[in-house]
C-alpha cells in the first residue's frame, strides 16, 4: 500500500520536478481567493491589497500581480476576490514573504487588516492554491488587451481529472498535444498554464485567458470550438475523457490590478 501511494505520488509531481534540470525554469503561482460576505468585508480587503500588499510587492519587484473579482459577486451570497502572484521559485516567494512581514510601510498600512479582532473577521476564509506553469508556457504573459478596464473579462478555468495518470495525458495535450499553441494562434491572451501542486482540488490544472469584453471572449470561444485543429485533436483516441469536473470563473480586473 505505501510502495503504491508513493508511485501514484510521483506520477502526479513528474514532469515538475524530476525535469528541473532539463528545461527553462518555470514560475509558481499564487492563487489566493478571499471569499467574503458583506461590503465592510470587501473594502477592508480591498484596502488593505491596495495600499499595504500591493506597494510592498511592487517594492520587491514582483511586479505582475493580478487583482479580479468574481462577475458573480452582483449576485452572489458569497462573494470572491482573486489575487494572482507569480513567482520565479519557492525560495523567491519564501524570501519576499520575508522581506515584506518586515517592512514598516506595509505593517502600518495593513495594519487594520492584520490586527483585526477575532469579533470582525476581515474574510469569511482564504482559500490558496499553489499552481507550476506548464513547461512549454514557463513564463506569466501579460495580455495586449486594449478595450477599456472595467470591460475586460479574465476567464479561470478549472480541469480536474481522474487520475494522476490521467491528468498527465491532460497536460499533455495541451504542451505536446498543441492546445497552447492553438490558444495562442486564435489570440486568447493567455495569461498562464499551470499544474496544481497544491489545493483543495486535485489531480488539477488551471489556465487564464482575457479578453477586451465578453462579446469578445463569445467570438474566440466558438472560433475555437469550429477551428479544424481543435477538432482533430479533441477527437485523437489518446485525449479522451481526461478531464472529470471544470470550472469556470469569468473575473474582472480591479483598477489597481497590474493587467
């Protein structure tokens, strides 16, 4: 039983590890989701990102951080907003984390998020998913996108798969496969490719693409869907049913947001 736990370990992390040294490094990201409830909620966390979190950041070079929130928060009970952190290696991310829990700017300015009383939770809860870009898409992109702010729309989506063995053929697909390649041709402005190496979904990867609009993203879905390329490739035997559950968050950019 343990001979086998482990096997089906490695099977999830190769491709991740073991080739480290045979390929360019590739980023991690962060995934960071605030899950909250009310608008007091909201604007403490939203201050705090603004003013304390984003600076100390920008102070430390990571410079393409990523703000959404949910299109569903008009609606929604509970409401989300995403945080997207890219990263050149663990050690870097460890290192910065570092740096800015020591930063005097950061500790004042973020001080009513942090130091805030058990009695007035700032969120309902955080939820981290710690991603590693795919390894022919090793680098966060920033979109060209050139429509006004407020009416881009970053779609998330979500593969989850069966099996490790069966979310290695779903990575696959896209690295080997040429899904990246056919995302990148019909000009999706993917943002990156990764796989889940931690989260509460899983075996999983996630992918970001943006768009001027959501009429625009309507187009490029369905020139995709009707593209010959995507449809010899979805129908090889190969790639079939290596995808069990998806998830789509359609997200909008927040005026401090890097893109």
């Amino acid at each position: 039983m343990i001979k086998s736990m482990f096997i089906a370990a490695c099977m999830l992390l190769s491709g991740m590890l073991c080739a480290q040294t045979k390929e360019s490094p590739r980023d991690i990201y962060d995934l960071r989701i605030y899950h909250y409830t009310t608008v007091e909620q909201e604007k403490r966390i939203l201050t705090y990102l603004e003013t304390a979190l984003m600076p100390a950041l920008h102070k430390q070079g990571i410079k393409d951080v990523g703000v959404f929130e949910s299109l569903s928060n008009d609606t929604a009970a509970s409401k989300q907003i995403f945080l997207l952190l890219p990263w050149n290696s663990l050690v870097q991310r460890f290192d910065v984390e570092k740096k800015i829990s020591a930063d005097p700017t950061f500790i004042s300015e973020g001080a009513d998020y942090m130091e805030t009383a058990y009695t007035k939770p700032v969120y309902d809860r955080i939820e981290i998913i710690q991603l590693r870009a795919f390894h022919l898409a090793p680098k966060l992109q920033r979109p060209a996108l050139s429509g006004p702010k407020e009416k881009r729309v970053y779609e998330l989506r979500s593969y989850e798969s069966a099996s490790e063995k069966i979310f290695q053929n779903k990575v696959h697909m896209f690295n080997e496969g040429g899904e990246i390649a056919l995302f990148k041709r019909l000009n999706f402005n993917a943002i990156f490719y990764g796989e889940v190496i931690s989260g509460p979904r899983m075996p999983n990867l996630m992918y970001m693409t943006s768009f001027d609009n959501m009429e625009s993203r309507d187009a490029r879905w369905k020139t995709f869907v009707d593209d010959p390329e995507w449809k010899t490739l979805s129908g090889k035997p190969e790639y079939q049913h290596n995808v069990s559950k998806m998830n789509i968050y359609f997200l909008r950019p927040l005026e401090f947001s890097d893109y």
